[in-house]
C-alpha cells in the first residue's frame, strides 16, 4: 500500500463520516452552521459528502472528486470564517490532503490517477 492510498483512504473516511453525520448528528460539537443552513441543503451536502467518499475509489472519478471536494473545503473553510465561527479544523484538513494529492506530479500525470 503507498502513500497515496492512505491519503485517499483517509479522505474517503472522513468524507463518509462527515456525510453520515449531516443525518445521525453524532459528532461533537456539532458544526455551527447546521443552524443557518436549509436542511434539505444541508442533508444534500451529506449526500455528496459520501458520495465523494465512495467515488473516490474508482479512477475514472477521482480527478473529478478531488477537484471538486478541493474547491468545496476552501469555500466552506472561507464560509465558516465570514460567518465567525472557526470550527474549520476538518474542512482544512481535507483540503490540506486534497491539495497533497493534487500537486502530486505522479497524480497529474497519469491518466488512472
């Protein structure tokens, strides 16, 4: 197993947690914009939350999802911060290991990357 597995694994995980957790509510604290988001918008993100964390695995989608999932940690990490709050830790995080994959030489040019 490389490296690159580990990091996708570990987005994958926490991708499905996240997304799992739009509907359970089992992570604590829970996040503070849960309040000022419509709930059919916020189970929607739920959704391609775990969405994302099952593409991910298929090569023909992971460019896509990790593009995609990239751009969405940094709007929600920016969104969190105009809105004052600050528990950002896990959008950061993720966006720190999408950025990894990414920059990737390796992951850029392959075409089953």
């Amino acid at each position: 197993m490389n490296l690159r597995n580990i990091i996708i694994g570990t987005c994958s995980l926490l991708l499905i947690i996240v997304g799992i957790d739009k509907f359970l509510f089992f992570l604590e604290p829970p996040c503070s914009l849960q309040e000022s988001i419509p709930t059919m918008l916020w189970r929607g993100l739920g959704v391609l939350q775990i969405l994302g964390g099952i593409f991910i695995w298929f090569k023909n989608y992971r460019k896509y999802i990790i593009g995609f999932f990239l751009g969405f940690m940094i709007f929600f990490t920016f969104y969190h911060i105009i809105n004052d709050t600050y528990d950002v830790g896990g959008a950061v995080f993720l966006a720190i290991l999408f950025g990894v994959l990414i920059l990737n030489p390796n992951f850029l040019k392959r075409k089953d990357a």
